[in-house]
C-alpha cells in the first residue's frame, strides 16, 4: 500500500512507481504519454487523481479533461474541456491556427473558413507549448473511450509530437474500447485486477470491513475489482444477509448496488441525479434550471454524501460512470424522457446539444428531430468534425419516419464517415441501406461506401463483392458511373492479386464505350495487368488531362483534379514511370494535407513511399511510411497498418538491421490473412527474405523468394505484379545454393509470360540480370551488358548497382580486373548513400580483391545522414532554406519549440554549431 497525500492506494506499487517516473521526467523537461487501459472499475481513475497530485507537489500544472458518452457526438467537446482555461492566449497563435482551433468552438470572429483539422491540431499543440514555457504541463484525460472522434484525434496527433516539449499526456480507457487513434501512438500500461491478497488489503481499509463467509463472498464476487470491492463491501454492511444471494454477472451486481442506494434519496434528490445523468457533463445552472422548482442546490447534499457525485464550482461529477448508468437506468421511460425535453428547452443557446436532447426525447420516429440533428452534423461538418457530423446523421436516420429519407442519410452519415476515416464505421451506416430503399442511385453509392469501407481494410473480397455488381449493373445507364466503381475496385484487385477478380473488371471495362473521362478505364488496365496493357495505358496516361488542383473546400467530394492525379500517380508507379509517380503522388499529398481527408492521406502516402523506394530516395521514402502509418492507424486503415510496417522492415533488412526487420514483420502481419492479400504476402516473403540475405543465409533467402511463385510444373507469380520484381534476387540465392535447375524453370517460366506484353525498362533489366547469372559463361556478359544497357535503369539505383556488383564479380573471377572496378566504385556510391552495409560491405571486399583499396566514406555525409530521422532530415532543409522555427512547425505540424528542440540534436549529428551551416551540410534532395 502507498501513501499518497492523505490518500491510500493499495496494491498498486508497480503502477504508481511508472507514474512517478513519468511526472519526474517531465519536472526535467521531458515529454512522454501512457494510456492506462482496464476494466470498468480497475482503479484508472483513481491513478490518474494521484499522478495529477504528484504533478502538483512537483510544481507541475495540471490540466484535465473526461469523456462523456453524452458529449461523444459533439465535435471537440472534450477539447474545449481541456484547453478552456487558456483559450484567451489563442490570441498569440499564428493566424491560420488560431482561426482553425476557435473555429472549432464557434468562437472565431464569423468570416466563412475552411475547417482544417491538421491545423486545428496544430494550434491545440502549440497552446499549449506556449503555456509549457511558464512551466511543465501533464494533460489528464479521463474516460478517453468517451471523447469525441475530433478531440481523439487532436490528442493522437499531440501523443506522436510531444518530443522537445514539456508536457507530458496521461490518459485512462476501458480495456474493451480503446480508441483506435490512440491504440498503436501510445505506450500502453494495463491495469489489472487486484491480486488476492491486495485485495483482502482493500476490503480492510473498508469502514465495515465485511468478514466470515460474508468476506470469501465479496472477495470471490468482487474478482479484484477495486470498484466492486469497495460498493459490495458496503452493501454487506448495509444488509449482511446480501452476502448469501445467488451470484450475479458482475456488471448486473454493480449496477443493482449502485441503483440501491436511490430509492433512500429524497424525491428531489433523484431527480437531480436524473437530470445529471441524462445532460452527463452539463453546468449545474443548466440541470437546475431544467428541473425548475422541484430542486435547489441543497438537494445535491444527499447525494453528495452517499458518495454518488461530486460538485464541484459549478459542475457536478458523478464518482464513477457506472453510477451515471445506474442512475439512469434506475428511471422511468417517461422520467428520461421528461429530463431530456426539460434539458432541451433550457438549451436555446446551445443547438448541438438541444437537438441531441430532443433525439433523446423523441417517442418513435419524428422528423422534427431528426432536421434538428441533421442541421447539426452541418454545423459539425463546416467545422471539420465529419465524426460528428456521420453520428448525427446515423440518429437522424433512425428518427425518420419515410424510409428513403433515412436510407439519404445513411449514405451521407457513411460519406461523413468516410471523410474522417473510418472504415468500419462507413461499412456498418452503408449496410442498412439495402433494407430501407430500393432507390437504385442511393443503393449503387451506399455500395461505393461500402466497398471503399473494405477496400482500404484487408477484406478485399468483400470490397468488390460490393463494387463489381454497381459497376455491371450501369454500364449501359450509367457509364461513367461503371468507370467509377471500377476504379475503386481495381485497387483492391491489385491488392488481393486473385486473378478471377481483375479479369472481371477487364471484362466491364471493354464494355464501356469511350467516356469524356477516361481515368477510370485507364487505372483498371494498368492496375490489372500492367504487362499486357502497358502500351495501350501508356498512350491513355500521356493523353491524360490534368487540372490544376483547387483549393481544399468545405465539398472533398468534388475536389476531381485531385483524384485525378492520385489515380494517375498509382497508374505510373504500377508503369514503372517511377519518377512521373512521385511527381504526381508528391502534389497530391501536398495538397490532401490541407484537407481532411485522412483515409486518403494514408493510402496515397504508402503509395508515394513505395515509389521512393524504388527510386532510391530512402529517407523520404521513411518519412512518407511514418506519416502513412500514422494516419492509418488513427483511422483503422488495415492494409497501410501492415503494409508501411512491412516496407519499413525492408528498408531494415537492406541497411543490415536483420533481428529489428524480423521482428517488425512478425508484428505487423499477426493476425492477417496473408494468403488473401497477396501484394502484401509477397512483400512480406521479400522483406523476410532481405534479412536472411543480409546476414549471408542464401539458403533461407532462396526459400523466401521461391516462395513469391508457385510450386506448379509451370510455376506462377504469387501476385501478378509483384513478384517479377524479385526474380533477379530469387536466381542470385539458387546460385549460391546448388537450386539452379528450379531457378531456371521459374525463369522461362516467367520470360515466356512477359513475353505476351510488353515490359519497363526496369523489368526488362531484372530479366536480363536473371538471365546473366544462370547462362553459360560465353552467354552471361551480353545478358550483363544488355541489363545496363538502357540509361533508364539508373531510375532504380539499388537494382542497377546490384546488376553492376554481379557483372563486377563475373569478371573479376575471369581474372578482368581492370574492367571490374569503375563497375564496383559505381555500386559502392549507391550501397553508401543508400546506407546498405551488407551491400557495401561485400563491394568494397570485391574492390580489394580488385587491387583497390577502397575510400573511407566521406565523414559527415552518408553516415551522419543516416544518424538523422526522416523528420529531422525535413525540419534540417528547411531551415536550410531560411525557414523560421515557426514557419517549419507550420509547415509540417509541429509547435516552434519542438522544432527548435529537433534543431538542437541535428546539428551535433551533422559536425555542425549552427544553423547558417546546414545549407553546405546537407546534399542536394535526391542525391
């Protein structure tokens, strides 16, 4: 048991100790966050109270903040709780933050915005960074299940940008329902139940400690809830012959227990209680002002006294959410009822909240209430809160009484949905369409949804069991709407690789008669067979027209030249036109930024990293994984969750960090399907494969490249695409390993396949470096050659510095030593830039025994680039590029003073002491 204050907490030594830690890390100026997750009852709350009374005795400031089911579809409720003390110094923000954070509250100055939530985000952050300077903050969040979707989201992107800052984010959910935006972004410390003898502990300290029979009963019941240990020893205490009773669900015993004590309150009394546990966290002039003069404020003393609430100032507290829920419970349907019509016509000034209360009062179905919560999730729309505004729509629907009506508002609570990135959300709102409406247009986009829902998931199946009907069903009405579903669905057919699914969507397309609009049309042929098609997409990509790309508006939706160029990014990297992909996909996140957009975000982020992989741009290619990973993980997107991991390992494994590699696959693939989701299965085996490479385990290496062809007399690629690119490496490790034989069947194999269409020059050098290592050694050389040929490879460096380590080897062991060397010093620029060490390790072993001795690496260039992070390297160029620390927390989402604290650790990493030096420090983008 550990003192605290004038309070005891019992059992709790391990807890309370990282707690501990954590307020002195920040009392040194350190930052962190911990999510503390447990059952109903576990004790959270009571850990929270007494890590804020450590902060205090530390002279740290405390700033709280409690979810509230009630408040939950509300956008930024629990913001406005958390940062109303110092709303006043938003004056000091930038004008673009200070305009998006009060915007929010509807406290800015009434001229039209667009809402921005990365910049509502971003002012939150740097609020309170600036208070920080007075001083270290610790932020407490209670009941974080209940918080609204917007502030969720603020305080995820916080939790991943509170390095350099003193504050520190403490925050308590249930174990069963751990925001998805918090699950992964935040170290996690579980709250388990007490253990027996802890247990037996807390029932001591009770004022009537139960005992006997009456004590193994509580103990047993209670289970170590500290909660239940608490409220079933005072109810034995009460009625002793309590203890006898048959056992109960736990739940269904707390909540008797807690509902036990109303009916010994006087009638005014529990109205009150009543009232407070329908408005949850209203002002306490609002609930007595709703309950008029039935109550004054000494009624609250009873209850006050009971332990039921606290009230504090001009709020009043329930002591535990289960007692909110047993308060209310406890009620009649007509005294709910009678309390939310009441707490309605109090809140004239207050339309979010007053047309929530007249939802809850509604008897069945009525319009009425259903306009006033759909002209709520407007308002919550314009100010970004799309979560709130797809949960009022969600009610407003259930409250329409012409079933086509709702069915429209589901699909626009699923459009909402969609919007902030929610995929099961949007698949759960477009599933109730089809019993509602035989409407076709409202059933063809509740399908879209709902494809899209599962597109961006790892259930690709189910995506296009919802996208192909839509798109065959319009071809002959609605074409550009088949053209549309198409194009959705051609990215989870990419990504499945199941070969019945793009023939399918290849069929509709011929179908299609020329459009005005040939994107659609244009992604199918390339994502679907970019071999066979490549000439025909080709001529299309060249032909495309792109628009400028306007302005992020309060209609996402509409923003076409934006969709456009995400669509044509993917449709070059699947071309192989590597560097018109990052162009492309480069401007359109630029662009998705400044919107609120986050499940696009995600995806065209993991496609923009792929590309800079292949392009040899590494570094960035781990800042757009890290921000691709980010957004995914905030919005439940399965297939970037796993994905940017496992691409994120291979970048491990090529720069020698073997054991990190593995063990990142190993998390990022648990639980997934991978035979399903075939794109990601044969990344995967290259990845696992990388790594055994790495530590010179050709044998296991082999295993995992063979692996990404099937084992048929004619072998086939695992997935159509991704595969091929592999093969060069597959035949390397056969070599190496006496499988030659097996090697060569894949590889005729595959050139006979290729054969059918026409390849890059990329695939093209891949084949011939395959080729080169299993030829007869009068045949090898014009395969090297041939492979090096094109000036086009150096578009994918890593690839053409493995062809030139392979040729280099070839010749040196035909005694051309001479020959072999400019061909080696090629390849050890790239392997060093790129930071490869088993790479260049090997070549510069190859160049010794060249006759070179090899230079050492240039200091303070690749190796004191490797030492920074993505992020670093981006906050180092652009202040490089004369850029203030408040104008780079601008640009990339972060306060000044994390910034500065960013600066502060690059310049040792980079021989530097200040920052006119970064300019001749850094090499040229790309280099």
């Amino acid at each position: 048991m550990t003192p605290l204050g004038n309070e005891w907490i019992v059992g709790r030594d391990h807890e309370l100790a990282l707690l501990s830690r954590l307020v002195d890390a920040l009392t040194t100026g350190r930052s962190g966050a911990l999510l503390m997750t447990g059952g109903p009852g576990a004790g959270k709350s009571a850990l929270l109270d007494a890590a804020a009374r450590m902060a205090r005795r530390s002279g740290v400031r405390v700033l709280r903040c409690r979810g509230s089911e009630g408040e939950s579809g509300l956008p930024f409720a629990g913001l406005h709780q958390l940062l109303r003390p110092f709303l006043d110094l938003a004056e000091g923000l930038p004008a673009r933050q200070r305009a998006a954070l009060l915007g929010v509250f509807g406290l800015d100055d009434g001229t039209p915005t667009v809402s921005d939530p990365l910049l509502t985000s971003l002012g939150a952050l740097t609020l309170l960074s600036d208070v920080a300077e007075h001083g270290p903050l610790l932020l407490v969040i209670d009941d974080t299940h209940w918080l609204d979707l917007g502030t969720l989201d603020v305080l995820a992107f916080m939790a991943r940008r509170l390095e350099g800052e003193p504050v520190a984010l403490l925050l308590a959910a249930r174990d069963t329902a751990v925001p998805a935006q918090l699950d992964r972004q935040v170290d996690r410390l579980t709250i388990e139940p007490l253990d027996p003898a802890a247990a037996g502990r807390l029932l001591d300290h009770q004022p009537r400690p139960p005992a006997g029979r009456a004590r193994s009963r509580v103990l047993e019941q209670a289970a170590g809830v500290p909660l239940a240990l608490v409220e079933l020893a005072r109810a034995v205490a009460r009625d002793p012959a309590a203890a006898h009773e048959d056992t109960l669900p736990l739940t269904d015993r707390l909540e008797a227990i807690f509902a036990a004590d109303l009916p010994e309150l006087p009638p005014a009394t529990r109205e009150l209680l009543l009232f407070a546990a329908a408005a949850e966290s209203a002002e306490l002039p609002v609930i007595l002002s709703a309950v008029g003069d039935r109550a004054t404020p000494d009624d609250w003393l009873p209850a006050e006294r009971a332990g039921l609430v606290r009230v504090d100032a001009d709020r009043v507290r329930f002591r535990h959410p289960l007692i909110r829920s047993a308060v209310y419970r406890a009620a009649t349907y007509t005294e709910r009822h009678t309390a939310h019509r009441a707490l309605a016509d109090v809140l004239v000034g207050d339309p979010d909240r007053r047309a929530w209360h007249h939802a809850a009062a509604a008897s069945g179905v009525d319009e009425e209430a259903a306009r006033e919560l759909d002209d709520s999730a407007a308002r919550a729309q314009r100010r970004g809160g799309y979560a709130a505004a797809a949960t009022a729509l969600e009610r407003a629907a259930r409250l329409s009484p012409d079933p086509t009506v709702r069915a429209g508002r589901l699909v626009r609570a699923a459009t909402m949905a969609m919007y902030a990135g929610h995929p099961r959300w949007v698949g759960e709102l477009s599933a109730q369409v089809a019993t509602l409406t035989d409407e076709p247009a409202l059933l063809a986009e509740a399908s879209l949804r709902a494809g899209w829902a599962l597109a961006v998931t790892t259930r690709f199946a189910g995506s296009l069991g919802f996208l192909l009907p839509v798109a065959e069903a319009a071809v002959d009405e609605d074409p550009v709407l088949t053209l549309d579903a198409l194009a959705t669905a051609t990215t989870p057919a990419y990504n499945s690789g199941a070969p019945e699914h793009r023939q399918k969507i290849l069929r509709i397309a011929e179908r299609v008669p020329p459009q005005e609009d040939e994107i659609g049309r244009l992604w199918a042929l390339a994502g679907c067979d970019p071999v066979r098609n490549r000439a025909r997409a080709l001529a299309m990509f060249a032909h495309a027209w792109t628009d400028p790309l306007a302005e992020p508006g309060a209609r996402p939706e509409l923003d076409l030249p934006l969709a456009r160029m995400v669509v044509l990014g993917g449709t070059a990297w699947v071309l192989d036109e590597t560097a018109e992909a990052i162009r492309l996909l480069g401007a359109a996140m630029d662009h998705l930024r400044r919107s609120p957009t986050s499940g696009a975000n995600a995806t065209v982020a993991q496609a923009l990293a792929l590309a800079l992989y292949e392009s040899g741009s590494w570094t960035e290619a781990r800042a757009a994984l890290d921000e691709a990973y980010g957004l995914a993980a905030e919005g439940g997107l399965e297939n970037v969750v796993v994905g940017a991991p496992v691409l994120r390992a291979t970048l491990l494994a090529l720069r020698g960090d073997t054991e990190e590699a593995r063990a990142a696959v190993q998390r990022a693939v648990h639980g997934i399907d991978l035979p399903n989701c075939r794109s990601l299965q044969v990344r995967t085996h290259y990845a696992l494969g990388a790594a055994a490479l790495a530590e010179g385990d050709h044998a296991a290496a082999y295993d995992r490249f063979r692996a990404v062809y099937t084992r048929q007399p004619e072998p086939e690629p695992l997935h159509f695409h991704a595969s091929d690119y592999y093969l060069a490496d597959l035949v390397a490790a056969a070599v190496r390993t006496g499988r030659a034989e097996d090697a060569r069947l894949v590889l005729d194999t595959t050139r006979r396949r290729l054969a059918e269409g026409e390849t890059s020059a990329r695939l093209t050098a891949i084949v011939h470096r395959a080729d080169a290592l299993l030829a007869e050694p009068d045949d090898a050389e014009r395969h090297f050659t041939a492979a090096l040929a094109d000036p086009a490879g150096d578009r994918w460096p890593f690839e053409r510095a493995q062809v030139r380590l392979d040729y280099a080897e070839w010749l040196r062991r035909r005694r051309r030593a001479v020959e072999a060397r400019p061909l080696l010093a090629a390849a050890l620029e790239v392997f060093e830039r790129l930071g490869t060490r088993p790479w260049t390790d090997r070549t510069r072993a190859e160049l010794r025994a060249a006759g070179v001795t090899p230079a050492s690496p240039p200091a303070g260039s690749a190796d004191s680039l490797a030492e920074l992070t993505p992020q670093q390297l981006q906050i180092a160029r652009l202040a490089a590029a004369g850029l203030t620390n408040r104008e780079i927390g601008e640009r990339i989402f972060l306060s000044p003073r994390t910034v500065g604290f960013h600066l502060y650790r690059i310049f040792p990493k980079l021989g530097i002491t200040s920052r006119a030096q970064l300019r001749d420090a850094l090499p040229e983008p790309g280099e």
